[in-house]
C-alpha cells in the first residue's frame, strides 16, 4: 500500500490503527516481541481474565498481526508480521519527535481524559 492509496481508501489503514489502539492488545504485542506465549502466559503477565485476554488475542489474530501455533492442547501465539516491529518502532521514534503531544489532543490524548 501506498500513500496514495492509504488516501483514496484509508478503511485498511483506519482498520490497522483501530487494531493497534487499545491498550490491552498493545500490551499483549509487546508480549509477543519477547518471543511464543500461550493464552495463559498472557493471562499471567497481563493480570487479567482468560476471556478478555483470548477475545484481544482474536482481534489479533483476525487483523492478521498475531499467529498460533498449536502444540497438543495449547496454541503459541506470536505476531505474524515483521513489519509490525517496523511500525511500532516508527510510532516511538514519532512520539520521542513530537515530545508525545499526542497525548495533550483534546480528542485522544491521555490528559484530557481522550477516548
């Protein structure tokens, strides 16, 4: 995809970002970048229920960011896609450059309460 074609039909990129927003399944990547993790490693680490957890891990896996591999009656999950770290790191290396004034956006940031 280009960046023309991210402006004529931006609905993946939206759908990308939507997958990327909240903060459980940004947790649960970072996870992943650690190397395989069962549901219940997540649970663990994540300190939260097994649905939830398996319900993020879905949308995952659904967006085609996260993969499982079973192995008797357990899946490993780990993230699909390279590219991902690629993005996550340019996502750092943008907020580190904008000083995080993301987090000031009366829309979205975090101090003002943002959705």
């Amino acid at each position: 995809m280009t960046i023309d074609t991210c402006l004529t039909d931006a609905g993946p990129a939206v759908a990308l970002f939507n997958s990327l927003a909240d903060p459980t399944r940004l947790a649960i990547i970072q996870h992943l970048l650690q190397g395989e993790h069962r549901v219940t490693d997540l649970v663990e680490h994540l300190g939260l229920a097994q649905s939830t957890v398996s319900a993020h891990v879905a949308c995952l896996r659904d967006c085609g960011l996260v993969e499982g591999r079973p192995e008797g009656r357990q899946t490993y999950y780990s993230l699909s896609r390279p590219e991902l770290i690629d993005v996550l790191k340019s996502a750092e290396k943008l907020l580190s450059a904008t000083g995080y004034k993301v987090a000031l956006c009366e829309n979205y940031g975090t101090s003002k309460g943002g959705k």
